[in-house]
C-alpha cells in the first residue's frame, strides 16, 4: 500500500537534485493553460480550465433570495468543489470530504475577500431580495494543482457571467459587475526546491503546499499553507514571488481570452 | 466591509489600548480535564477555549491507519453558545478546513513515526469566541499534546497579525478582525521558526506581509513563553502537593 509512494518519492527526489522535474519541467515553470468560456448555455457563466492533464469546469448560477441580516444591502455569494469520482481513481461520490470543502473555501476567499463580484451591486430590494450567485466546482480530470485550476475556472466563468434579469423579470440581463481579479498561484516543497504548479506526481510526495493570490498590483490578497510540511521565511519569499510574476502571465491569458 | 469605527488612533492605541505589537491578555493551564491523556485551557484575550488528546490509541477505523505512522486528527469544533449568532452545532465548512490545517501543521511537530497504525486525536473545543479561535486552538493543542506526552520536535505555537486601518497590527480584536483589512494567521516550530500553518485574507502588500509576518513570528515566540511556563507550572503544583 505504501511502497509504490516511496519509491516514487525517490525517483523524484533523485531527479529534483539533478534539478529536474518528472515531466521535464523546469522548477519555476508553469503547465500550459487552456481556457475556454461559455461552455453550459444553460449556466449564467461557465468556464473550463485546463492546466496541462488537470480539467476543472466551473458554473455560475445566480437566483433571487433575502439578504444577510449583517449586510442587508448586499448580494450573497457561495462556492461549493465537488471531486467528483470521474477525475480520479481516488475520488468517491458522497457529501465533501475535507479536500473538496479546503479547495472550495481557498476558491471562496480569493473571490471574496477581494471583493472581486461587486456584490454590494447585487441589492434589489435592501434587506428583502438581492441576487444570489453559486460558484459550482467540477474537477473534471485530476493531475495536480486543483486550487490553481479551480480558482481560475471560478474568475473565467465570472467573467463571463450574465445576471438573468430577464428570467426573474427584473428588466434587461446585464454583465455581472466585476472588479479585477486576484490570481492564484501554487508552488509545494519537497526535498528543499519549491517548485511551481506541482503536478499530481509532485503533489503527492510533496512536504507543504502554499497558494498565494495577487493582484494587479503585485499586492498580496489571500494564501494558503496545507500539507504536513513547513516553510522558511526566505522559501515564502521565493513562493510569493514566483506567484506575482506568474499570475501577471496567467492574468494576461485570461483577459485575451474573456476579450478584455 | 468598512465601519465608521477608528481602530486605531493617530498615538498608535487601538480599540482596547494596546499598541500595534501588543497581544491580548493569555492565560494557560496544563492538565485540567481527569479522562484525557492530555488537556490545556486557555484563554486569549476574549476566547476561552479547551484541548484533550487522547492517544497513541489504535486508529479506527482500520482502513485510515498508516502502517509507517501515526495520523493526527485534530477536531476544531465550536459550541453553539461560543459566537453572537448561536451556531448550529457539529462540523460546519469552516471548521473542518481548519481542523485540517491544524491537523496538518501538528503532523509536522508530531513525531508520528513512532507510532504506526495509531491515531492521536486532539479534540479542540472553542466554548467562547472572539477573533483568533484557530491560533489559540492550536496554542492549546500544543500545550495539551505536551502534557499527554507525546513525543515533539518542538511545541507548536500560533499567533496572526494583520492590518487595520492601514497599520500593521499583532493578534487581531474582535472589532480589527471584522473591519480590519487582512489578517494573517501563522503558526511555527519556535526552535527554528519553520512555518507550519499560514493562511491570509484581505489585501496586504509586499512589505506589509512581511511586516505582518514577522510581528505574527514575534507574537509566537512571547506565546511560546507563556506554553513552556503552563507545563512548568503544572508540575510545580504537583511536587508542592506533594
């Protein structure tokens, strides 16, 4: 049960100190990234992500429902990852386990906290009707890196979002109000090189995982540790950095795609 | 969300007086509960929360033991009295992504190969809440899983720091936190300051992260004092019953 893993820990390890990566990647190279908008007609916005093999589809829906009593005059936003038995061997069906509810939260954060849906535009009526917009995760095919995945797929599928007034008539569907998003970029450790955009091989023998998501301004908006490992002071500067210089490149991949 | 209230004043005194680098209050006792094979109270500023570990003990079920070592499950969980709004008691969203964050940083203290197909459970149980409940459960983990004697590199500890009103700021209010501009959480190994819980949210720049980091590591190491000095104390009091 536990001998495949450590022989391929070795044979990656063995190949990090001739500073060489399983899939011929450099340690501070990201996958290629493919974004395709506007797959679901049936969603508000939808958007699939992929990341070399890592397929991640992202749905938004929007509805009419109250408020939150501590913020009556402003939309409502949930996230919600399923790791559906599809992308995976090891995926099962079933309520979310911790891994599916960590990537939905981590997405969740990076799109809230910097307050990348106006949400205080999603008022109709304060304190009794705002609009109410799912963000709904499906990992499509899992080789690693499913917080970068996901996150991008939640901004693309945002971006494109239309709020369906019209259904609800409520007047004419109008583009969802956005303020430029934060990217997220992942790096993990092991054996002491960090590497960026960890595939599904590194990601299972690596020590610890930090996420990070910047803005446009190389400003910090959100971040996220896991794994049982740790980190230096100087290897977070190291993650932060190649995460700034990174997610500019993938920013601008994602506006020529969403025509922006 | 902005509030009109001023967290901070132009002398650099916050909300409830205390300067940019100050902690709240900390209190600590080892040893409190009779079942457990370990246990801490700890109160920090306005959280007042409660560890037990149980374990080594025979991990169940069979199928999640780990025949090269042990696993830690660390189980955060909030009383339904705890917060303004009752809570709806068992595990919400919120509270099982940070028992496996803390879970995770206490496996890097732990030293779990000694004990294959073993679970060590930390049960944390935050009774009253007030802005920090997950670098105060793991401070009290640390203390309790000393006090079960379980074998560690170090004792972990937890402090955040973050921003208000534009100025960095060490361990968070409940006010700083709910109108505060990021916050910052980081837990370490203090024997070398290895980082093994960082989480962020909310806007910093480059050198404020950095500013804030190193006033969360600071925070760390004064609460590390106050963990070593809980462990002295309690068998202290035990020679003195003698």
């Amino acid at each position: 049960m536990t001998v495949v893993p450590i022989i391929k820990r070795d044979h990656i390890c063995k190949l990090a100190e001739q500073g060489k990566r399983v899939d011929g990647r450099n340690f501070g190279e990201y996958r290629k990234i493919e974004i395709e908008t506007g797959v679901v007609s049936k969603a508000e916005g939808s958007a699939r992500v992929k990341i070399g093999n890592t397929q991640v589809m992202a749905g938004i829906k929007m509805d009419v429902g109250e408020p939150y009593s501590d913020s009556p005059d402003s939309g409502v936003m949930t996230t919600a990852a399923e790791l559906i038995p599809l992308a995976s061997p090891d995926f099962e069906s079933g309520p979310p386990r911790a891994n599916a509810i960590e990537l939905a939260r981590v997405v969740d954060r990076g799109v809230r906290e910097s307050e990348v849906i106006e949400l205080d535009k999603l008022c109709i009526e304060p304190g009794e009707k705002v609009w109410i917009v799912f963000i709904d995760l499906h990992i499509l095919d899992y080789d690693g890196n499913l917080f970068d995945a996901a996150s991008l797929a939640a901004l693309a599928a945002l971006s494109t979002a239309k709020v369906p007034a019209k259904r609800f008539e409520l007047g004419d569907d109008y583009p969802l109000p956005l303020k430029e998003p934060p990217i997220s970029c992942t790096s993990v450790k092991f054996n002491n090189v960090v590497a960026i955009d960890p595939s599904l091989d590194e990601e299972e023998i690596a020590d610890a995982r930090l996420t990070v998501a910047t803005d446009t301004n190389g400003d910090i908006r959100a971040m996220q540790k896991g794994l049982n490992g740790s980190f230096t002071r100087e290897e977070i500067q190291k993650v932060i950095k190649a995460s700034i210089d990174n997610g500019r490149e993938i920013r601008k991949q994602l506006y020529e795609n969403i025509g922006k | 969300m902005k509030s009109d209230i001023e967290l901070i004043d132009s002398n650099g005194k916050r909300l409830d007086g205390r300067g940019p680098e100050d902690l709240r209050p900390i209190k600590i006792e080892a040893g409190v509960l009779h079942r457990a094979d370990g246990s801490c109270y700890l109160e920090w500023g306005g959280n007042k929360v409660l560890v037990a570990v149980y374990g080594p003990r025979e991990a169940i079920p069979r199928h999640s033991q780990n025949p090269l070592r042990a696993i830690v499950n660390a189980k955060y969980n909030m009383a339904a009295f705890s917060v303004e709004d009752r809570k709806r008691p068992g595990p919400d969203r919120r509270s099982r992504e940070i028992s496996k964050v803390i879970s995770e940083a206490l496996e890097k203290v732990i030293l779990t190969e000694q004990f294959p197909r073993a679970a060590i459970d930390v049960n944390i149980e935050v009774l009253d809440a007030e802005a920090g409940t997950r670098c105060a459960g793991l401070t009290a983990a640390g203390v309790a899983l000393a006090d079960a004697g379980i074998p560690m590199t170090d004792i972990p500890v937890s402090c955040a720091a973050g921003k208000i009103d534009g100025h960095v700021v060490a361990d968070l209010g409940k006010e700083e936190d709910n109108f505060g501009d990021a916050d910052l959480p980081v837990a370490i190994s203090p024997r070398t300051d290895e980082v093994i819980l960082l989480q962020m949210d909310g806007h910093l720049t480059l050198d404020e992260f950095n500013k804030a980091f190193d006033l969360a590591v600071n925070g760390c190491h004064v609460v590390s004092e106050i963990q070593k000095k809980a462990i002295l104390d309690k068998y202290q009091s035990a020679s003195e019953a003698e």
